[in-house]
C-alpha cells in the first residue's frame, strides 16, 4: 500500500453482529471445521473440514500473513495428508506454481459440498512464535490458521465458520470463542468469521485452571492456564492480585474496551515455544513451566500479559493501515511497527510496574539494561530505525549472532525509548498537566467501548492525535528519532524522567534474574560479549553475540566461537568474570583458550576497566518524572 493509500482510513468489522446476519447476506452456509486434539501428545493435529462450494474452477487457501507476526509465517509446510473429496470420490488439487499456499481443483457438476481432510504436523522445536512447538504430554493451543482451508477470493470476515474441538479425555479448554454445544466429546462453537476464528486460539490441557480477574468490571475477564504439571498452577496470592489490578489499570489508562469478554490464554511449559501473540478478545501468552513459581523467571517475563493485553487497544482495535489487510494472502507493510510495537512495548512495561507485576525498581531496572544494550548498537551507523520497521518480516527469524551489527526488531526496545520520551515532552510542554496517558485515552479509546473491531492509523494520525493533546512539532520529534543514525541510542526520555544511566561492577536486579534464567553471562558493556552457557564442561562456554569495536571483537572473538579455558583455568561464567575484575588492577592481558569449528586458539584479551552493569540512578535535583509515569492511576491491591 503506498503513501497515498495509507492516507484512507478505513474500518474492517470483526463479524461480531448475529450470525443470522452473515449468513443469509454473506455466505449461505459456514464451512464446518473440526480439531481432532486428541494426538497431541504424539504432536499432530488431525482436521476434517466441510465447504459449500459451486461446480467449477476452484481455488482453496492456506493462510499464509498471520496477524501480530508481521511476516509471512504460514504454517504450510507442516501441512501434511491432505485430502479432498465430493460424494465419497477423491478429488485432484495442484499445488500453485508460485503460491505455495495455494491449491487448485475442479468441483464436478452437481457437487455443492467438499470434504477436507489434513494434519499439522506440531512437530517444530520450541523456539520461534506460532509456528514453533505447541503441544507437549498435557496440553496443547490451537492455532485454527494451521488447521484450515478456505475458498479464494472473499475477506476474511465475510467467511463464516462453525469450529470444533475434540480434545483427550478430561482436559479442559479457555478460548474466546463461544461454547454452543457439547457432543460426545466434541465442544460444537457458536460460528464466527474466519476473521475472529485465527483472532481466537484454543488453550486445552490435562492440568487447567481458570480463574475470574477483577470481577467487577464488565466485560468479564479470565485467566485460562494450563501447565505441565499441577504444581504449576499453583500462583501467589499477590501475583493473582497484580493481575487484577491489570485489568483495572488498563480501564483507567484506556478509558474503553474493545472487545465482549478477554481471555489471557497461559500457556506454562518447557516444551513450547516461548512468547506472546495478540488477539482481539483473548492473547496466547506462553512461558516457562516455573513462570509463577520461581522469582526470576516471574521478573523475566512481566511484561508479557501487559504486553498482549495492550494490544487488543493498540493493534488490534487500532491498526496501522498497512496491517490492516483484512486477509491472509495480501503482504503486510510494517512501516508503523514502532507505534503496533514501540507504543506497547511502552505502556505494557509501565502497566506491569503501575499493576505491582513487578516493583517500579525493577522496572527501571529492566529499563536500564534495555538503554544501555540499545546505546552500544553499532548497526544504527548504517540502517534508521525505521528501516527495521520497514524490514520486519525479514528480522524475526535472525539469530543472535553479529544481531548488533545487523539490527534486528529493534522497534520494540528502542521503540518504547521513543515512547518514554515523548511521554516526557508531552509532560514538560503542558507542565505536568498532560501525559501520553491523555493521548492513550483519545488515541487508542476511540469511540469508547465497542465491539471488536479494526480501526487503521497512519502516521498522520498519530501526529494529528498528539498535536490534540499538546500542540507541538511532533512530525519533525517522530522522523528525527526514526531516520537518525546517530551512534548512540535515544535516552532523553530517561534524562527528562530525572534519570541517567551510570555503571557499577555488580548487576541490578533484572540483569541477574536475566542471566540466571538464560544460562548466560552479560558482559556486554565490559569487555563487549555475551556467553551463553555459564557452567563448566569440556565444552566451555559458547559466545552468543559480540559486540562490533568492542574489546572482545578487537580481539578477535566470535559468535559461536567456545571459550575452554580462562588464564589456564577451565571454563565457567564466574571465573570469567573474576578474571576481568582482576584485571582492572593490572596491565597483564586475559588469556583464552578458544575453540572454533575444531580448531584451537589462545586470544589475548586486552582490557582492564572491570566488570560494567547498567543501573538507573536519580539525577540529582531533578524533577522525578518517571515515577510519577510508574504510579498506579487506581488505588492497587496488594493481595487477593
């Protein structure tokens, strides 16, 4: 869509009037799919699928642009035996040439119905997004964009559906799809587009729970959860009430809600996938299996349910133009990622800390280590922010190695420094009698409550929308931050909330939770290097990433490369560290012994100003702006 075109802004309904309505004016009867879960644990999915169709020509779609994953992550290649019939006869498809997610047949004379048979194969490893792993032993999510096929040449929401599940035995179910029957087993739902279908997952498990969140407020909201084991479902009273307080505290920011009912779909395993996808009234939020059990991984992950939840207002109620396609063919045009992204990662960040998921200390902890990562980031010499907007769909599967040089989805991070600074601007111009929370209440609570629905911005509007809030020349603020390529990262936010980065030898509190639950030693602002594997063994500690002009890159370190020994001493994070402490008080280089695809080598490594962890400390005298961001809008629950 070019920049004219964005300049139209349009709505595309959620097919959420009567289902009555759509199917006497848009479709005459819905295609019947049905979800076998029952062999996840064997990590397959089988699906059964009936299409009214008209004799000719006919083309059948596999969703290919998945929304929240801004890139074209259809899942087509862990479809597997396909299958399609008319009368009991199978029917021949091909394959397009050149679309991979299409398949072509003719539907005989006097045929009105196809029947569909396919498995997903579920058995990608447990990294990525959607398409990584998601089932395990006890519970499974079903993403309806891997199980389904639809006719060619309609929009998404003017597709009808009537969706199935049946599940093992005993496993319960959270979707925000809406329970019509219960058949032998089988859970028959009310029909939907296909629009709210892959806008609404399945979370299914052996070991679920359910728990209603801050009952009082209409619509309602529920936290589905199903884990591993039973230990898991086990949450802290205080932990339950942050999450009520998350609920009101989105009330009070975004004065509306978009959607009939919200359901945080938690998925807590070691054998998926680990991340956060958005949907309109639900979001499929997964985490490590202990998420709620142990600490640090409760302080990793935080941001996670904000995060998702924000974007039922901001992505999916309102949606850049260029997202906004209303199909799973057309591509997706990520320009305004850094608001889709950088705004949420933003107000999900401050929403954790205002809600008590975490302390507004461990908030600017995290916010410290992401400036500072973001400061040494060598590959905004050469590519703008907006570039890696633009370039999304190209970033998400990249691997850490040489990221920093390369640039990866750095409008979240970078994105949300934006974001703080603007909420800064926004406070200093209106001396404190404004704040972007203004701008979230008219931007994103548009029109007050409503159904789900989509409502596309554009550059102009945003501008427009913060112009409304306070008057300024924010066109030229915006554009300046997204097309520089200055050395270092944009920390007046920071400076404007009354703080500053300074450095010290020990870690704050999120850089060491970050570095106990990755296994990994951060010594990115020292000596330039992360080493992913911190304990000892024959085969040392592998480097994730090294930082371009760093000490350890002048060096001649790599990523991949094994560090075996540390001045004759075996391998381990601590003993690495130790090793740069020491040598602070000395001229003596610190000797490696690397290892590099077979081959050995000693590296010297010269470098003396200790250990280096980020902290935020107040500026002194300065007006404390970004507490005052980080205080609760609503009085807060400690516990339940």
């Amino acid at each position: 869509m070019n920049r004219k075109s964005l300049l139209l802004r349009s709505t595309l309904l959620f097919g959420v009037a009567a289902s009555s309505c759509f199917l006497s004016a848009q479709t005459p009867l819905p295609i019947q799919v049905t979800v076998d879960v029952t062999d996840a644990p064997r990590r397959i999915l089988h699906a059964r699928l009936s299409i009214p169709v008209e004799p000719g020509p006919l083309t059948l779609l596999y969703p290919k642009w998945i929304p929240g994953e801004h890139e074209p992550s259809g899942t087509v290649d862990n479809l597997a035996g396909l299958f399609i019939a008319a009368n009991g006869q199978d029917l021949a498809w091909q394959r397009d040439d050149v679309n991979m997610f299409a398949f072509h047949l003719t539907v005989p004379a006097g045929v009105t119905t196809l029947d569909v048979k396919l498995d997903f194969l579920a058995t990608a490893p447990a990294t990525g997004s959607s398409a990584g792993a998601s089932t395990s032993a006890n519970l499974a999510i079903v993403n309806w964009n891997q199980v389904v096929l639809y006719p060619q040449g309609k929009q998404a929401e003017a597709i009808q559906f009537q969706p199935s599940a049946r599940m093992p035995q005993g496993w319960q179910y959270g979707t925000a799809l809406s329970k019509a029957s219960d058949d032998n087993g089988t859970v028959h739902f009310e029909p939907v587009s296909l629009e709210q279908l892959v806008d609404s997952p399945l979370l299914t498990g052996k070991y679920f729970r359910e728990v209603p969140l801050a009952p009082e407020v209409s619509p309602k909201h529920y936290l589905d959860l199903a884990a591993d084991g039973p230990e898991d479902l086990q949450l802290k009273p205080e932990a339950l009430a942050a999450l009520d307080n998350l609920v009101r505290e989105t009330g009070a920011l975004y004065k509306s809600r978009h959607y009939r009912g919200y359901h945080f779909l938690v998925t807590l395993s070691d054998q998926v996938a680990h991340f956060g996808l958005e949907h309109h009234e639900s979001s499929d939020d997964r985490a490590a299996e202990r998420t709620y059990i142990d600490d640090n991984l409760a302080l990793v992950s935080a941001d996670l349910l904000p995060h998702e939840f924000t974007h039922s207002w901001n992505g999916k109620y309102r949606r850049p133009a260029g997202l906004a396609t209303g199909n799973y063919e057309s591509p997706m045009r990520g320009n305004l990622l850094w608001v889709y992204e950088g705004l949420t990662q933003y107000l999900g960040d401050v929403l954790a800390a205002r809600s008590g998921i975490e302390t507004a200390a461990q908030y600017r902890d995290a916010l410290a280590q992401s400036a500072a990562t973001f400061d040494l980031r060598p590959g905004r010499t050469w590519r703008d922010l907006q570039d890696t907007a633009t370039a999304a769909q190209t970033l998400y599967e990249t691997v850490d190695e040489w990221d920093n040089w390369r640039r990866s989805v750095d409008y979240y991070d970078e994105g949300q420094l934006i974001w703080l600074e603007v909420d800064t601007t926004i406070r200093k111009q209106s001396k404190n009698k404004k704040s972007l929370n203004d701008f979230c209440a008219s931007f994103l609570g548009l029109g007050g409550d409503t159904p789900p629905k989509v409502v596309t911005y554009t550059f102009e509007d945003v501008v427009n929308s913060l112009n409304a809030i306070v008057p300024f020349d924010w066109a030229s603020f915006l554009n300046e931050r997204l097309r520089s390529k200055a050395n270092h990262a944009p920390l007046a936010g920071i400076e404007n909330g009354g703080y500053r980065i300074v450095y010290t030898d020990r870690p704050n509190d999120f850089t060491q939770a970050t570095d106990l639950v990755n296994g990994a030693t951060n010594l990115w602002w020292s000596i330039g290097m992360t080493v992913n594997t911190n304990g000892r063994g024959d085969d040392g500690g592998k480097i994730g990433d090294v930082l371009v002009d760093s000490p350890a890159d002048k060096a001649g370190l790599g990523p991949g490369m094994n560090i075996i020994a540390v001045n004759g001493r075996q391998y381990s994070g601590e003993v690495l560290k130790n090793a740069i402490a020491d040598a602070k008080a000395n001229s003596n280089p610190i000797e490696l012994i690397v290892a590099n695809t077979g081959y050995y080598k000693v590296i010297r490594l010269d470098y003396h100003q200790g250990l280096r962890y980020p902290h935020l400390e107040p500026i002194p005298g300065a007006y404390l702006a970004l507490d005052d961001i980080l205080l609760p809008l609503r009085r807060i629950s400690a516990a339940r």
